[in-house]
C-alpha cells in the first residue's frame, strides 16, 4: 500500500536546509516534515517551528532521530565529512536518503554509501539539483539524441571571481574536504559527466592553488575573509582523460583574478555539434556547408518532471526525488553516478598534492 504522506526527517538545519531542501519539499502535497536535528537545537526548533508538522520532533542526535520507525526518508544536510556516516546509519535504519552534494569528503565514503544502498535496498540520491534547470534539461535531451555525435573534449565550469563563502564551514579543509573543488566544482563536472553519459576516468592530472585566500581585507561578495581561517584551496583545476579518450577540463575558483565567470556551467565538443552554456544555451554546428549557432530559449514550455507550478529547480529536484519513492524507480542522480565524480574530485586533489597523475583501475 502507497502511504498518503511520506515523512520526512530533516538532518542538518543550516543554509542549505532552508535554502533549498525545506521550502521546495513544503510545496509537496504528498510529503511532510515531522522530524528535524542540528546539533545547535534552537536551529531544529526554528526549522521545526517554520516547516514542521505540529507535533514535528526536534533532535540534537541524529541517531535519536532513527529510532522513529514512522520516517520514511531523510535529507542529509550537514558537512561533507557528516554525509557519509549519516547516510549509512540512515540506510541501514530503514530510510531512503536524498544527500547534499557533495556525496562525501572522501571516495572510500562514497563508496560505503553505494554499498549501503545496495544492501539495504533503499533509495539514495545526492542533491545535484542543476541538472533540473530547464537549460540541462534541454540540452541533455539534446545529447541523449545523439545531436552532437560521439562528445570527446569537454569543460565543466565554476569559476568566481570574488565569491568566497564566509559563514559556517566552508574554510574548514577538515569539515569539508576542500574548498571551490569539492563546493561548485562538483556541480560542473556532475553535469558534465551527465551529458556525455561518460563514467570511466583512465586518468586525472591536478592543480590546487592557496594564493589569494591569504589576503586579508579582500574585496568579496560577503565581506572580507579571516586568512587564518582560510584552509582549503581558492581554486582548483583538473585535465582528465576517460577511458574511451574523451577529455575534460574541470576548472573551479571562489577567487580568481578573471573576467571569464560562470558556474554549473558545461562546454561539449562533439563529432556533429557543440554546445555551452557561455551566452544562455548555445547550440553550434555545421550544416549544408556553412556553421551555425542556435540560442535556445528555455523561458516557456514544461519540464519533464512539472507541469506549472514552478520550474525552480530545488523544487524539481525534490519532486523527482519523492516520486522515484512513491512509484519505485530510479532517482535521477544515480548513487554510482555521484561516486564517479567524488572519486574524481579527489584525484585532482591527490595530483595536486603530490605532483603526479592519478590512474584508475591500475
């Protein structure tokens, strides 16, 4: 028997909590939030008091939160180092997860998730909600239709030029893993990946970069950073090559010296066309012997997933998410798909700390 209302427990009630997760699963009829945990309570009391159901439980232990056997699912929005952990408890107390993106700090907590899920047999996806934005979705339509040929020279872009987050952990290498790479980074080289349909690194070359982070009273978009507290990377840049020979470049910067900005952004080559996401989205190719560029309006028309309402795409993601558990399907960001782009993410970091190349399957 399909329930009337999923229940929802929320694990971390921070920025994203309220920024996206929260607000969008509110739209949903068929979902309500009856349980919330931070591990500061007047957090989980705010979350509950603005979101919750009136009897909603407030935790500051998440593993309290688990003995509830009437949650159906749970968001996961705490640290990156949390996710992991978090998620397999989740999983194993009989809960489907939707994860924050990143899926995890490391590879080998990544790789913990998916073997969870399997196990359990429980639903888990991670929360890449840039491929509900109504340009991705057209142009994966595009790619899926062999538009653009066999895709073999790729960008994925995240680059700022004075956009350092300065509140909660986001400087904390401990707490998060690293900084752009791992933050915006990662929504780049997920819709990325998801174009080309493309999941086998042969092997990956990297840079980070600690120079502008050490300046104090910087101009940025949220006020100076303290340079002490500046411990992860102010950009990132990655050379990738796949097995089949497609290559990508990931380039990534919370503070670069650059007028070329732009995030969750891609840039595909292919045999019969090309596309980026530079001017709106861009469509380019060869036809009856001359070149051609095609803007492509993404203003008007439905979205797979809605029809009407709202084509946020947080509120896309968490309508998709919560009706894969109601009708059983997959989720649309795959467990093993976000694994390949944490373990991706880390080579960079591993090459750019010792030098050399990372190599898969070796």
């Amino acid at each position: 028997m399909v329930k009337e209302k999923l229940r929802v427990g929320i694990i971390g009630c921070g920025g994203i909590a309220f920024g996206k997760h929260m607000p969008s699963l509110a739209k949903l009829d068929n979902v309500e939030m009856v349980a919330f945990c931070d591990i500061i309570e007047e957090r989980a009391q705010k979350a509950a008091k603005e979101y919750g159901t009136k009897d909603a439980k407030v935790y500051t232990d998440y593993k309290k939160l688990f003995e509830d056997k009437t949650i159906d699912v749970v968001h996961v929005c705490t640290p990156n180092k949390s996710h992991a952990d978090i998620t397999v408890d989740a999983l194993y107390a009989g809960k489907h997860v939707m994860c924050e993106k990143p899926m995890a700090k490391t590879a080998a907590d990544a790789r913990r998730m998916v073997e969870a899920y399997k196990k359990t047999g429980k639903k888990l996806t991670i929360g890449y909600q840039n491929r509900f934005r109504p340009d991705s979705q057209y142009l994966h339509k595009v790619c899926q239709n062999g538009e653009l040929g066999e895709i073999y020279f790729a960008k994925a872009h995240a680059i700022r030029r004075r956009a350092v987050p300065t509140w909660g952990v986001f400087l904390n290498e401990e707490e998060q893993g690293g900084g752009p790479l791992i933050d915006i980074g990662t929504h780049a080289l997920d819709l990325t990946l998801w174009m080309m349909n493309n999941y086998k690194p042969k092997v990956v070359m990297g840079s980070a970069y600690y120079k502008l982070g050490k300046k104090a009273n910087a101009a940025n978009a949220w006020g100076p950073w303290d340079p002490e507290k500046f411990t992860v990377e102010d950009s990132a840049f990655g050379f990738i090559v796949m097995e089949n020979g497609a290559t990508i470049i990931l380039e990534s910067s919370w503070a670069l010296n650059t007028l070329e900005v732009g995030e969750a952004m891609t840039t595909l080559c292919g045999t019969e066309g090309g596309a980026d996401m530079r001017d709106g989205l861009r469509i380019n190719g060869e036809k009856f012997g001359r070149l051609y560029t095609t803007k492509v309006s993404t203003d008007v028309g439905g979205v797979d997933f809605y029809e009407g309402k709202s084509d946020d795409p947080g509120f896309l993601e968490a309508k998709a998410w919560i009706d894969c558990i109601i009708n059983d399907t997959e989720p649309v960001v795959k467990p093993e798909e976000a694994l390949v782009v944490t373990e991706i993410l880390e080579a960079i970091y591993t090459s750019a700390k010792t030098g050399e190349p990372v190599y898969f399957n070796r």
